[in-house]
C-alpha cells in the first residue's frame, strides 16, 4: 500500500471519537427470502472478523465495530441515519478469532462504503470509538472510500473485512485468495443454502483506494 494511500486513509479516521448508535436491521438471506425476492434482488456474501487485534499500531488493541454502505446515489445526509447494508455484531466483552459469514438480499445496486466506526484502546482506561461517516466517506455525493456492485439475481461475494494494524487502526478488505480457497468457502454457503447455485457466484470484491489491494481470481 503507497504510503501516500495509507496517509489518507489515516485522516479519515482521526478527528471525531463518538459512541455507537443504533441501527435498522438488515435483510437476512433465507430459504424464504431466497425463494421470494432472489431472482429481483441481489445476495451478498461478506465475512468480518469482530474480535480484537492485539498489539496494533501502537494501542494494546483495536476492533472493528460498524460497517455500513448506502445503495448509491444515497439517499441518507446525516451521519447518523441507517446505512441500506449494515453490520455492527461485534460483541462488548467476549470475542472469537474468527470470520462471521454473513449473506443478505439486497436491491441491486451500486454500494459505497458509508459508515465505519472502530475501537481502539491504549489502555483498559484509555479507550477511544472513532467514527467515520457519509461527512467523509460520501463527500459530495461522491464515494471516497470504496464500492461494490451486485445486480437482480447475482450472488456477490464483496470480501473478508478486518482491522488493519500498518499505521493507525484501520479496517482492511482481504479476500479469499485463490480458486480452491474460494471454492472451499462456497461450500459451506451450498451447505447452508442448497437452492444457491454457487458454480456462479461472482467474486466482485469492494474496490477502494485505501482498504484494499485489487485482485482477480483466476
């Protein structure tokens, strides 16, 4: 990552540290969901890791809280209102070193990032929430931190979201790197949903210019 990239990724997050709000829930992929609306909208796959990073950038710990996106052009101004796709599962106390898979129906669409928010603690009296919004994320109008786009029948996966230590706490998009890991991650979706036909899901990871490299699968 260019340390150019890395230095305004870092802007986006310093400045406010506010507490977290409370949101819409979102539109869980089901057997019913899937069977009703599957062929009109669009199923996303994203995975996030909750748990706490140790040792990171300089804090004793950091730990992504939110993750939102608007369906753009975005309807939502404020800060504070609820992101179109929004995760925020990340528990207070106890934690699990591992990805939560998560699969939602969502209108098709292009998605911008909308909405971050992160936890970062120096000590256990010293901790910090530093919130990012559509203020900066949305500026004009326009995404700043990154998109995904899913159309009407597709089944996206966008990406593995989790904290990244280099220079300031920050989130970071991984992915599942190469075709039997990917294939090996579709399988427990076919286990879960046996009506998806996961030979065609497409890997369309977020693109963003500061949490994330760009890669294909071959």
């Amino acid at each position: 990552m260019p340390i150019h990239a890395i230095d305004r990724a870092c802007t986006l997050f310093l400045g406010l540290f506010l507490s977290s709000a409370t949101f819409a829930q979102n539109v869980p992929l089901t057997h019913d969901t899937y069977a009703a609306e599957g062929a009109s909208k669009a199923v996303v796959l994203i995975s996030v890791r909750w748990d706490r990073k140790w040792k990171c950038a300089g804090y004793e710990n950091a730990q992504l809280r939110v993750l939102g996106f608007d369906r753009m052009p975005s309807q939502h101004a404020a800060n504070d209102e609820r992101a179109d796709l929004l995760l925020d599962d990340a528990p207070l106390v106890m934690t699990k070193p591992a990805f939560d898979d998560y699969a939602f129906l969502v209108e098709p669409g292009e998605y911008a990032l909308s909405r971050l928010q992160i936890k970062a603690a120096k000590s256990a009296s010293d901790i910090r929430y530093s919130r990012v919004g559509r203020d900066r994320l949305l500026k004009d109008g326009k995404a700043q931190g990154g998109t995904f786009t899913a159309e009407a029948g597709e089944v996206v996966y966008v990406g593995h979201f989790y904290i990244d230590c280099y220079a300031e706490p920050a989130m970071w998009r991984y992915y599942m790197e190469g075709r039997e890991a990917f294939d090996e991650y579709l399988a427990e979706w076919k286990k879960k949903f046996p009506e998806l036909d996961t030979s065609k899901v497409k890997f369309r990871l977020f693109k963003s210019p500061y949490f994330g490299r760009d890669y294909e699968l071959e």
